[in-house]
C-alpha cells in the first residue's frame, strides 16, 4: 500500500492496482500548487466531509476520470445529481470494493457544503487493504468511539489531523493513537490556513518522546507500507 500526501487533508492512496483519492482540496491550497489535478489517477474518491477543504476537486477530478464518489448518503447523492458515480454510506456501515474494506466510522465535526446545504454526518474511513490496514480519521475531536476501531481492525497506520482549532491538536492526536493502538501516525490537516499552523519539530519530538512515530510529510511525498 503507498500512500502520497497532497496537502491539506488529501491523501492518494495505491491498493492492489486501484487508486484511491480522499478528500481532494488542491487548486485551492496555494502550497499544493506544484500538484496538477489533472494528472492524478482516481478509481475512487472517498469524501469524509462536505467542507470545502475536503471536496473543492472531487467533481473535475471525478468527471475526468469516472472514479466512483463514497461518502455518507448526503455527500454521494450531491454528487450522484451532477452525474458522477457514486457509492453512499452511513456510520458504521461497511463494503467490500474491489480493492479492500471500507467502514465510514464517526467523527466529532461538522458537515455542510459551501452553499450552507446539508452534507450529513461528518465521518473517516478504515481501509482494509490487501495486506495494511488504515485509519483516515478527517476532521475530527478526539473521540472515545476511536477505540471501538482496534475491537476489529489491527492498524497500520492512522492519519490523524493535527492542527487544533477546527480538529484534534497533536496532543489529542497522540491520545487518539492509545486509543487506536497505532503508534504509526501520519499527520494531515495543519499549516494550510493561519489557524492551523503547528511547530513541525515539537509535534515530532511529542511523539517520539510517547515511543511514537509521527510522519509529515511534503506534499506530494509518498509512503510504503
Ligand atoms: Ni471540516
Ligand atoms: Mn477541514
């Protein structure tokens, strides 16, 4: 399984010769503009919440390359209407798509579209993968149901948010991951907008000093696991 980071909370994933995006903001992130939409491959584009830093890309990367919209009910039927492919869920369902598990878990946030329209229920995603499994939690508070994830998933890696004020800060993320028991964190959702700007170095050091690994990465970065 690789995993690339491309900004903000937008993270590509590579399972068994699918490739999945989640939460695509990128033409609106100012850091992420060495990134070209137009050349990211999306089978599936898995959206955790309808804010705009989560799905300004997913119809134009969507509509040029076919990939199937998953997301709670609300968020799929938004985009089902401008006629893309779509897949709904809801909390605490699962579905087993050609390249592993997904379950969309809860999440502590909000969800309304740009507009002010409803987007449902903010949520993450655990993937079981081929061989890995992760846990994408968006935006979210540090939450007691995160331990409900590790009663039937064994994780590889979280990807927590990090970046306080809207979200979890790292010492919630670092609790999260006691929770999640998975000292594998990848960080995502700090730096982009003034309100969430963090101090890289002690949020590694703060992790690493709990026998934890904390990974930022740049964008446009990739991982193997
Ligand atoms: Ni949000
Ligand atoms: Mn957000």
């Amino acid at each position: 399984m690789k995993i690339t980071f491309y900004g903000h909370a937008c993270v590509g994933i590579e399972v068994s010769g699918k490739h999945i995006l989640v939460d695509p903001f990128i033409t609106g992130n100012p850091a992420a503009s060495h990134i070209d939409i137009n050349t990211l491959k999306a089978d599936y584009i898995l959206v955790t919440h309808a804010h705009q830093d989560h799905v300004l890309d997913v119809e134009a990367i969507a509509k040029r390359t076919n990939a199937v919209v998953v997301s709670n009910y609300e968020i799929a039927m938004h985009f089902g209407h401008k006629g893309l492919q779509y897949h709904p869920m809801n909390h605490g369902g699962s579905w087993k798509f050609d390249f592993g598990t997904v379950k969309y878990v809860p999440a502590i946030h909000t969800s309304s579209f740009a507009d002010g329209s409803y987007g449902g229920q903010p949520g993450g995603f655990v993937i079981e993968g081929e061989h890995k499994n992760i846990y994408i939690a968006g935006d979210t508070a540090l939450t007691m149901d995160m331990k409900l994830i590790p009663m039937r998933t064994k994780l590889d890696l979280a990807i927590l948010p990090i970046g306080s004020n809207f979200t979890m800060d790292v010492d919630d993320a670092i609790i999260a991951s006691d929770f999640l028991d998975c000292d594998k964190v990848l960080g995502y959702h700090y730096d982009t907008f003034g309100f969430i700007v963090i101090n890289h170095e002690e949020a590694i050091k703060k992790f690493f000093d709990k026998g934890k690994d904390l990974m930022l990465l740049e964008i446009g970065a990739s991982i193997e696991l």
